[in-house]
C-alpha cells in the first residue's frame, strides 16, 4: 500500500499497536469540513540506517503489521466519513521523520496522543508528537482523550500574545470555527510586573485593548463566529488548559524551528501537550 501526498491532503498517522480512531475520526472529519483529501500513514521504522534495505523477518513483520492497520483504518474513515477521498500510504522510515517531511506538502497533520511522561517522550523510539509538533512546516493536532461531549455550546480556544505566531494561530482559529460552527474565546494570559509604574488595572485594561485590537480584523471577516475576550491572571500553560476544559480544542502558535530532537517546541505547547484534555493545535509562524 504505497501512495503519494498532495499539498491540500490532511495526514494522519497511524499507529499499528496502538488506539488510533480518536486522532483518525478528528482527521476524517476535517477533511470533510476542508474539502481535502486524507492520507492514512504508517512509518515502519529501518533495523539500524535508511541506506539499505532492511529484509529482515522482524521487519518484513512490521510491514505486514502497518498494511493490515491501514487496511482497518481506511474502512473505518470510510464508515465515519463515506464522502471522504482517503488513501493509505506505507513507508520505510522512521515514523517522526517522516511525517515531519510529509508536513512540507500536507495541510495538516494530526497525531494521536501516547501519554509519554517528560523523559520518555524524548527517549522513545515511538515518540512522535514532540518533535513532529516543533519540526512541522504546517498546523499539528494532536488528539489525546476521547472526543468531549458536553451540554456547552461547542467551542474552540485561541491563545494570543502578540507574536507573528499567535497571529497565524488566530487566524487558523477563526477559520475552523467558522467551518465548525462554533463559538471562539480568545484568550491573552495577563502575567503582572513584579514592579511597574503603571497600575495594576492600568496594564489590564491595556491588555485587553491589545487583545480587541488583534482580534478586530479577523471579527470582521467572519461575522458568524461569535467572539469572546478573555484576560485571565497567571501562568499561560494552566488558564489556557483551564479555558479549554470543554472546548473542541485549544488553538496556539509555534515560535521558530524545533531543534535536536524537537526541544525547542516551547514551553507553552510543550505544558499544553501534557496538560489539556481536549486536542491541542499548535500553528508555525509564517
């Protein structure tokens, strides 16, 4: 099962030993609200470099393994989303890597979420969604619990600070709930000076204005998106997690490239990674 991706195509992988219907039913979906295709991947990592050809049992094995997930995993997107253009696509590599490639041509990229604790998450061979989320060239989801069910009217949280980042996470933001239907609450954690010659209320209320201002343009364009501001005090890795109790998901933007072995995602996405229920989508600058 071998395929190629296109550029508007939403990736997905999928992990052949692990849950993977929370992450494919949120992929499936998106790209039938975008009108995209779907890629199902599946990366069977090479025994020890990519400059051979790893004919090994153990290898040949894996493969066998990845070609029978995908084989399930397309007939269940078809189930959930029978308009759907999906497709399989079964590669050598290590899993990381290559979807972090595949992120130079793919609208998105959606992850399911494996719970690694801080070390093992950099250890593990397995561990994908820290540096596929620092190193992608587009917008990561990275879907952890199941899907939320709530009486609350369905929406999506965006964190804004400002940065080019955050910029093209509201714009993202705005854009999907405007697909969904859904309420959006942009949120600008406030943290106070330790000493300023400005009152506390003064800085607020210019936060505030600040966040009005960001959020100005993008109201505009899409009307039907009912907007909320939110200032909360305090640390922006617990506010944001705490806004997005029982969102859809939480929406942030990515500063920078990532370094080795993805570090460099940045403390705000990394916390949220680790601490929101509901999935987390980290936008790149630019």
């Amino acid at each position: 099962m071998t395929s190629t991706t296109d550029r508007s195509d939403v990736v997905v992988g999928i992990d052949p030993v692990k849950n993977w219907h929370m992450a494919l039913a949120w992929a499936a979906d998106e790209a039938r609200l975008r009108g995209r295709g779907l890629r199902l991947v599946v990366a069977v990592p090479p025994r020890h470099d990519t400059q051979h050809v790893d004919d090994t049992p153990r290898h040949q094995a894996q493969r066998q393994a990845g070609t029978e997930a995908l084989r399930a995993a397309l007939a269940w997107a078809h189930a959930r989303q029978p308009t759907a253009k999906a497709a399989p696509f079964l590669v050598d590599g290590f899993p990381a890597g290559v979807l972090a490639g595949l992120s130079r041509e793919a609208h998105m990229i959606v992850l399911g979420s494996r719970h690694l604790s801080r070390t093992a998450e950099f250890l593990s061979a397995g561990s994908l969604v820290v540096p596929v989320t620092a190193k992608a060239h587009c917008p990561v989801v990275v879907v952890g619990d199941a899907e939320h069910v709530t009486r609350e009217t369905p929406y999506l949280v965006v964190g804004v600070d400002g940065s080019e980042s955050s910029r093209a996470a509201l714009a993202w933001a705005f854009e999907e709930a405007d697909l969904r239907h859904c309420a959006l609450r942009a949120v600008a954690v406030w943290q106070p000076p330790v000493f300023s010659l400005h009152s506390a209320d003064t800085l607020s209320h210019t936060e505030r204005r600040l966040l009005s201002e960001t959020t100005a343009g993008w109201a505009e364009k899409y009307p039907d998106v009912r907007l909320t501001h939110e200032v909360p005090v305090g640390s922006p890795v617990e506010a944001l997690a705490s806004a997005a109790e029982h969102a859809l998901a939480v929406v942030v933007g990515r500063r920078g490239r990532g370094g080795y072995a993805g570090m460099r995602v940045g403390s705000v996405v990394h916390g949220l990674l680790h601490r929101a229920h509901c999935p987390v989508v980290t936008v790149p600058a630019g």
